[in-house]
C-alpha cells in the first residue's frame, strides 16, 4: 500500500505502508483522511473511492455484501452501515463513488453528515474508472466555482469520455436528503395503508420500473421512474400525492 502526491509533473510516492494494510476496514480509511489532512490541508476537500461495490443488496446467507473496498487478500470490506465511522470527524466537499451500484440513496444517507456532495451511479460504471483528466479540469481551471457545479464534472466527463458505453452517473446534494428520506417514508405510509388495494398495481411497477444489474438475489429500481410508474397505474389520491412528493 503506498501514499503518492500527484502534480501536473507526475506523481511522488511519499509514503510504503508495505503490506497487510486492509483496505476493507473503516479504521483504514479514516487514518488515510487523518493523515492527507495533517500534511496536505486544503481549501476544498474531495474523496473517490475506487473498488467494488454493490450498495445496499443483501440476503440472509450473504451477511456481508451491503460493502464497498473489498479487499482481495482479507476478503473484508467496508460496510455501508460503517461509513460514519470512517468518515468520522471529516467534512468533504464531495465524495465520489467510482464503484458499482452505490449511488442509493440508503448510501448516501449514511454519508449526508460527512459529505456535501455525493457522486456516483446506480449502475456498474466501466472498470476503467472516472476519466480523471476530464473530471477534474474543471477544479484545475476555476478553482474558485462552486463544489455543485465542479461536481457536474464527473458527470459530463462520464458522458464524453465514454461515448460508446451505457453510462448512468449523477450528483447528489446530501443537504436535501432528509427531505427527500421524509416523502419516501409518507409514501410507504401510504402504500402500506393501500397494500390490498395496490397489490396487483405492487408487481406490475416493480417488474417494469428502471432496474439496474438485477439478477435473483437483489432488485434495484430507479426511485423516480418507479414512483412516476405507479402514479400513472393507480387512482388513489393519497398514493398519488406521495409519489408527486
């Protein structure tokens, strides 16, 4: 494991951690930030991850599988459920995710009080990664724009630098969470209170919602699509009114 400074001239390796240092541990991450922030403070800070990843999917005979940072050699990972502790005591402009599945808003939410911005997609992006010469020009040639607006570039260099690929990336601001994490919870209110009157409308909009990388032990559907799915489906104002919200 080793800590490198990249300029515009290259790349420095400033530090060897030598081996056995396990990337799916929180305490790992956290004592990266710890340390970047001691001999490296900044003005603005942002944090990409790059591994595997898969969200919040999980099943009863896979304990371990709602996790990003897997390590090979340990096999252990970095639970979602674990990402506070990681990110303790750190305040980031931006955390990026370039890592499969992990743009939920169940991820983010555990990320909302140690991240303004959130960046990442609901779908398994290209193994080779951000295209970080595009990503990052924008930080390098207006350094003094705003974090919402320098975080479009992921997105945008998402989009170029794969013009031939399937790609699903956007930006999450973690301040319109809580909001958003309360009309989710009115809408299964909602939908619990309808449930017999719903439950042929419940497999239709679950089948035919936007999904991503599904297969028989995880259902990942896009919250919009879904919602806007089943408004169209069903004529129960209450059910309505919560979509819309």
């Amino acid at each position: 494991t080793r800590r490198y400074v990249v300029t515009p001239g290259g790349r420095k390796l400033v530090q060897d951690l030598g081996p056995g240092t396990d990337m799916g541990r929180p305490q790992t991450l956290k004592a990266f930030l710890d340390w970047a922030k001691v001999y490296y403070p900044a003005q603005r800070y942002g944090l990409v991850v790059w591994s595997h990843g898969n969200g919040w999917r999980r099943r009863p005979e896979q304990e371990r599988t709602r996790a990003v940072s897997y390590d090979n050699e340990t096999g252990s990972a970095i639970q979602i459920w674990d990402l506070n502790s990681a990110l303790a005591g750190h305040q980031l402009d931006f955390l990026a995710w370039d890592a499969s599945l992990m743009q939920m808003i169940e991820v983010a939410y555990e990320a909302r009080t140690n991240a303004k911005f959130v960046v990442g997609s609901e779908e398994s992006p290209p193994a080779e990664g951000f295209p970080y010469d595009r990503a990052f020009a924008g930080f390098r040639d207006s350094p003094d724009t705003a974090t919402r607006d320098l975080t479009k570039g992921f997105v945008d260099a998402m989009i170029t630098g794969y013009p031939n690929r399937k790609i699903t990336q956007s930006v999450i601001e973690t301040t319109r969470l809580a909001e958003l994490e309360a009309a989710i919870d009115g809408l299964a209110t909602q939908l619990i209170a309808n449930k017999t009157a719903l439950s042929t409308a419940y497999q239709q909009v679950r089948n035919e919602a936007q999904s991503y990388s599904p297969n028989a032990g995880r259902y990942y559907r896009d919250l919009y699509d879904l919602c806007d799915r089943l408004e169209a489906l069903v004529d129960i104002p209450s059910v309505d009114a919560a979509c819309q919200n």
